[in-house]
C-alpha cells in the first residue's frame, strides 16, 4: 500500500532527486530481500 500511494504521488508531481534516490535505493534493497527469499525457498525444495 505504501510503495503504491508513493509511486501515484511521483507521477502527479516530480520529486526531489535526492527523495527519488531513496525510493530506488529502497525498491532495489526489497527486490534484494525478496529474491533471497525465492533462492532460499528453491534450496529447500530441493
């Protein structure tokens, strides 16, 4: 819910380079987190 209010608010109006960076910086370390998760998943489905 918050990543998707957050992306609707960027597209309305621009954001602070620096506030854009933090959003990606924070996509980029979810996207991290989750692809650990998909390789520890296949590992213990093996």
């Amino acid at each position: 819910m918050k990543m998707s209010s957050a992306s609707m608010g960027g597209s309305k109006r621009r954001l602070p380079s620096r506030r854009l960076g933090g959003v990606l910086r924070e996509q980029r370390a979810k996207l991290y987190i989750i692809r650990r998760c998909v390789v520890m998943l296949l590992c213990w489905h093996e």
